[in-house]
C-alpha cells in the first residue's frame, strides 16, 4: 500500500545555483550534502520543504521545457510573496492559464535547469466542486 510521497528528485547542472533557487523560493533547508561522495549515481543534496524531501542530483538538465511539473500548496494570501521571490531570480515566468472560477490560483515558472513548478492555492477537492458547477 502506498503510504504517501516519499522525495522528489531533479537532475540539476549546478548543484550550488539549484540550492540557492531552492532556499530563496522555498524556505527549503539543506539537510545533506554528498560533497564530492557518489552514494548515488552522481554528487548530490537533500532539501525539506515543510516536511517535503527533495534531492538534487549533479547532471545534464532537461533538454527542453515541458508542462510536466510539481505543484506546491501554498496559501492565497502568500501567494504574492512567492511571485516576488520567483521574479526577483529572473526565472521564466508562464503566462497564467484561463480558469474556473473556484478552483483556486496558480502561478508557473521554470527552474534553471526547464523543471517547471505551479505554486497553487486551491485543493482537489476545490477544482472538483468548480468542475460541477461548471
């Protein structure tokens, strides 16, 4: 049986460059760091985002960009102070797709290295009640 949501993992270029997004963006706190060690398949770091593990691997990024993507809950009245943290790294920023009414705001951008992140303030529960209504 499925528990939950063990890590997610990116493929980064820079493993410094990606820690510094991470810490800025997220909050998120350096939790290890293999240094020049390989425990894996190449140097690597571990982050928590309010409880959330993520590792970044040293490696090729992505090639090209995607809709792919890892949404974050986050709430409405934060929203704003997560834009301005995005913007002021100057990462790419996608234009703010058309919405139902109710099933809450979402903000996409990219990552250095063509991940793509939604920051978003509605529930599943939330899209699926604006889905009926609909």
């Amino acid at each position: 049986m499925i528990e939950g949501l063990s890590h997610i993992t990116f493929i980064v270029k820079d493993l410094d460059r990606t820690s510094d997004f991470l810490t800025s963006v997220f909050e998120a706190k350096e939790i290890y760091s293999s240094g020049e060690k390989k425990h894996s398949y190449s140097k690597e770091k571990y982050f928590l985002v309010n409880g959330l593990w993520f590792a970044i691997m040293e490696g090729e990024p992505l090639s090209e960009k995607t809709y792919n993507h890892v949404a974050l809950k986050v709430a409405e009245k934060d929203l704003e102070q997560y834009i301005e943290r995005v913007e002021s790294l100057g990462l790419e920023v996608l234009d703010e797709r058309s919405r139902i009414n109710g099933e809450g705001k979402s903000f996409y951008f990219y990552d250095y290295d063509n991940h793509l992140f939604e920051l978003h303030t509605g529930t599943l529960e939330h899209r699926m009640e604006a889905y009926k209504k609909s």
